[in-house]
C-alpha cells in the first residue's frame, strides 16, 4: 500500500486549478498521508491575495476542495487495501463544502491543510478539514465528497469519463 505519495500524483488527466498536475498555472496542490490525517502544505503567492497580504477566501475554499476530493480518493483505496494505481480508478467531486473562516490569513506564511475523514459509505464521503497558518487553525471546513467515476465501470454510470 502506498501511503509517502502526493494523491494528486496518481490522478493522470487531472486539469483541475486547484489540484491538477496537469494545469500549468494552476495552485498545484500535493496531498499525503500522516497517520489517519491527510496533509498538504501549501506557500501562497501574493497574486492569490483578496486584500493586501491576506489570503482571498475563495481560494482558501478551493484548496480545501481540492485537498477533500484527493483525500476522498485515497482513503477510498486505502480502505481497498490497494495501491494508488492499481484499478479501478476513482475519481470525487464536491457533494458539499462548508467553509467557516476564523481569522484572516496571511499571504507569507505556509499553509497546512489537515483533512480526517469522519464517515465513510464508499460513493459518499465526509471529512472534516482545517486550514492553518502560523500554527493557528484559520478556517474550518465541512466537506462531502461524492464518487462520480469508478473505472470499472461503463460510461453511462460515472458521471464523468
């Protein structure tokens, strides 16, 4: 079982913004495992600002999607007792995601995420999810992951190919 891996490197064709390795511009975010928690470290540019030198919430919301819909993948084959590339693939989207925003969030300093899954029903998934900075806990979050593609399966049941 592979568990030292970044998620996002085992997701091929991802173009997403936020996670896709595949998307040049994009805010490249690298998901892995640390005990049952699932963690990324991210360094914000100023570009991604909403005021000067803090953080826009917007993209504090798209890399904890982002960051949930990795973990969701990953734990749905950890729980498979399998590999990151072995089949079949699956792949989530956001079924919901309630971000609570505690304290604005400076633009210099490393961002972690920290993701715990807390229900698991296979195609559905809830995970609870902070985000920190300055080893204070900036935003809180709520998020619901659907499974919208298993491999193998045929394309009219995934909801996406």
């Amino acid at each position: 079982m592979t568990e030292n891996n970044y998620f996002q490197e085992h997701m091929p064709g991802n173009v997403c913004f936020g996670c896709g390795a595949d998307h040049p511009e994009g805010l490249q975010i690298k998901s892995f495992w640390e005990g049952s928690a699932a963690i990324c470290h991210w360094q914000p540019e100023e570009k991604y600002r909403g005021w000067p030198r803090l953080l826009n919430g917007g993209i504090m919301a798209t890399i904890i999607d982002c960051h949930c819909m990795g973990t969701a993948m990953a734990y749905a084959y950890q729980q498979e007792d399998r590999d990151f590339d072995s089949t079949p693939l699956y792949r989530y989207a956001t079924g919901g995601l309630k971000v609570k925003y505690l304290k604005p969030t400076p633009t210099k300093d490393l961002i972690t995420l920290r993701a715990q899954v807390i229900e698991y029903h296979q195609r559905k998934i809830i995970m609870t999810c902070t985000l920190e900075s300055r080893g204070m806990i900036m935003a809180e979050a709520e998020v619901i992951a659907i499974q919208v593609y298993d491999s193998s399966k045929s394309n009219e049941t995934n909801q996406f190919k």
